[in-house]
C-alpha cells in the first residue's frame, strides 16, 4: 500500500496565531498515528512560521512512526536535523515571501552543495529525500548525488483545470517511470486533496504521500482522525484495484 505522510504544520500555524499551547502538536500527532498514519511530517522554516525547534525535538522523542523533516539546505537547520536525525528529510527550497513552498528544488543548478548535505545526512543515517518538479533533469540529478527518494511536487497537478490537469499527470508519470530506473523511491506530495488523490495515487511505483493542509482543513469539519482515514481509505482502495 502507498504509505501515508500526515504533515502537521497548519496544527502549528493555528498554535502561532496565539503564540500559545493549543493545539498541541504532540497531541494531533499522536490522533494521526492512531488513525493509521504511516509518518508525520514537519517543515522547520527558517523563519520558524509554525514548526518551532522544540516541536521536532518533541516530536523526535515521542513518534511510534517515522518522521520526515522538510527542510532547506540551510547551515542552521541541516545542523538542527543532523541532532534529532529523523528517519528521512526532505530538502526543498524555501523562499521568505512565499505562502506556501512554491516549486520544487533546483537539484541540478545546486549539484555540489546539495551533495554535501545528502553526505552530511547520511553520515547520520538519514535519508534523504529531494522534493523536485516533474522535470527529467531534475530526476538525474537527484540519482547522481546519492538521494534516496524523490518527492514528485503534485502542485501544478492540484492546480490544474480540465485537460491540463491531464497535461500534468503525464507529466508525472513520465518522471515516475524514470525514477523507476533509478536505485531512488517514489513519493509524492503538495496540494494534494480528498478530492483529487485518486489520479495521482495511481502514479506508477509511487511509496508514500505526504499531505497536509486538505486534512487539517477537512479536520475542521470531520475531526482529524476521520481526515486522515478517509484519505487512507483511497490509498487502499488504489491498492485493492491496482490491476483494474
Ligand atoms: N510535501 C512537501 C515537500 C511540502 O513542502 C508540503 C507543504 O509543506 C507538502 C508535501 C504538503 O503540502 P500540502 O500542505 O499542500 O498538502
């Protein structure tokens, strides 16, 4: 089964806009495991606009399942994920301005210093994961500095309307067949949705999901732990009809 990344962030943005407490971000994480989440996933912004230091250190010691740390190549950070040394990160670009991460990293424009950090990863048993655009380049530069997974950003998809949505997909799924060439797993993640899971999950050896603001969201309204069930629900119902 195509396994499950429920990212937290937006428990902390709503815990920042009061600079408090509540929500506890321990206590969704724990909600998410127990709904069947295969992995909690945080983003430390260098701007620390929600997860905050202490809340990967927490998260570190108490996580039953894995935890994946999307981050930027930044000195302080790499130097932060190299302590906790969470199962996996995932290295994307990080812009101050930016509402949400906008596009995936340029692995190929930035061969040397992304290396270095996949090195400095693995020296601590971290996998590294390389959230890219669909574009083939970008998949070979990621094979050639050792990462081992690549997340494919599924942004343009979400955002698309109609055909081009279609457009999109193949997109993807070309990328997807090449990184089957590789010796790098398939994840997936951004904009992804209830709604438009479905198309994208069928993406050919994808892993792993990684989700965050539609089941926040959809929290509001159905409770958190039916959110993250009813999108486990379509990875299984993507399992049961792999061959339809
Ligand atoms: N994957 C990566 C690499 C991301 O940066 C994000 C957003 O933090 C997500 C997945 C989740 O995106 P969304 O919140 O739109 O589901």
């Amino acid at each position: 089964m195509i396994e499950l990344g429920v990212n937290i962030d937006h428990v902390a943005t709503l815990r920042q806009a009061r600079r408090g407490q509540r929500p506890d971000i321990i206590a969704a994480a724990k909600v998410c495991e127990l709904a069947g989440a295969h992995q909690l996933t945080v983003h430390l912004r260098k701007d620390r606009r929600h997860i905050q230091d202490r809340d990967v250190f927490a998260l570190k010691d108490t996580l039953l399942v894995r935890m994946n740390l999307e981050m930027a190549a930044d000195p302080e950070i790499i130097d932060i994920a190299r302590t906790i040394a969470p199962h996996t990160v995932c290295l994307v670009p990080e812009k101050r301005e930016e509402i949400t991460t906008e596009g995936g990293l340029d692995v190929a424009g930035q061969l040397d210093k992304l290396s270095e950090v996949v090195d400095a990863m693995h020296e601590k048993n971290v996998r590294v994961s390389m959230f890219i655009d669909p574009e083939p380049r970008q998949v070979e530069a990621s094979a050639k500095i050792g990462a081992d997974a690549v997340e494919l950003h599924t942004g343009a998809y979400a955002n698309a309307i109609g055909p081009e949505a279609d457009t999109e997909l193949n997109r993807l799924w070309d990328c997807a067949e090449l990184i089957a060439e590789t010796d790098m797993v398939l994840h997936a993640g951004h904009g992804l949705t209830i709604q438009n899971l479905l198309p994208a999950a069928r993406l050919p050896f994808l892993e792993e999901v990684n989700i965050g603001h539609d089941i926040i969201a959809r929290a509001l309204f159905i409770g958190l732990e039916n959110a993250v069930k009813e999108i486990l629900d379509v990875l299984r119902y993507v399992e049961y009809t792999l061959d339809a």
